[in-house]
C-alpha cells in the first residue's frame, strides 16, 4: 500500500463527500481499510431500472490510480453489461487497462455505472443473450428487468 495511494483515495473521498453525486451513495467498508467500499447505486428517473436500488463493491488496487478498479455488483441486475452469476462483474469500459487514465476519478466511474441503468451499451456487453433480447425484444427484455427488480433490487 503506497501513501501517494492512499493520499489520492483519502482525497477523493473527501471530494465525494462534500460533493455527493445524485443516485449515488460510496464509502469504505471500514475505516481501517480504504481499498474496499461499498457503493450504493439508486436507478435515475426515466430509466427501465427506476425503482431499484443496486448495491455494488468498488475495489481499488494497491497501485490506484495507475491501476483501475474493479466494480461488482453484489445486488443480482438484469443487464447486458453486468454478469449474471456470482460476481456480478461489470464492463464498463473505462475500468479496462487499456483505458484507464491515472486523472480518472472513483466518481468517474461511479457517474458511468449509474449511467448504464440510464442507457446499457449492448455493443459493449458481457451478457450477449440479454443484449440481444434489448435488441430484438424490448417488451421481453423490460418485463424481466422489472420482475428481477422486485425480486432483488427493492429497498427493504
């Protein structure tokens, strides 16, 4: 664990604090370990996802912000762009290595996740079989997200 890491997280942290963005709630699982966060992501008016709220854990590496983070959603989504298993990974493209910029920024990331449950990049997807239901079948594909909605991503 670097300090200059650990600098830069203490201070974004911060910058998410005084600043929190809409929809979006992040902070470290402990005090003791910045590296570990849960982040919760409410679903914006207007997209298919309204209603649900997703719980997600943000993991930063030892060498952030060299490194990118990884993002995974713990609360089970109906997405072509998160998979549907267990780890509930993400693709969002500015988390790949060859696209990640040490300028970028946790909040960054966190605006681009909530902007997926706005508008899901099929092009870009890691459920292949959900992407082409959103193509090919939209009333299908809404169906199902609301019913996993109610089944896994309402506020108790």
């Amino acid at each position: 664990m670097s300090s200059g890491s650990l600098r830069r997280i203490t201070k974004e942290l911060t910058e998410l604090n005084e600043n929190p963005p809409s929809g979006v709630t992040a902070c470290p699982i402990s005090d003791s370990d910045l590296y570990k966060w849960n982040v919760t992501l409410t679903a914006p008016k207007g997209s298919l996802y309204y209603g649900g709220v997703f719980h997600l854990n943000l993991t930063l590496p030892s060498e952030y912000p060299f490194k990118p983070p990884t993002l995974n959603f713990t609360t089970k989504i109906y997405h072509p762009n998160v998979s549907n298993d267990d780890k509930g990974s993400m693709c969002l493209g500015i988390l790949r290595a060859e696209n990640w910029k040490p300028s970028c920024k946790i909040l960054a990331v966190l605006e681009m996740a909530r902007g997926l449950l706005l508008e899901p990049n099929v092009d870009d997807a890691v459920e292949t079989n959900i992407a082409d239901q959103y193509k090919n079948d939209r009333a299908g594909f809404e169906k199902t997200v609301k019913q996993w909605i109610k089944n896994h991503a309402k506020e108790k």
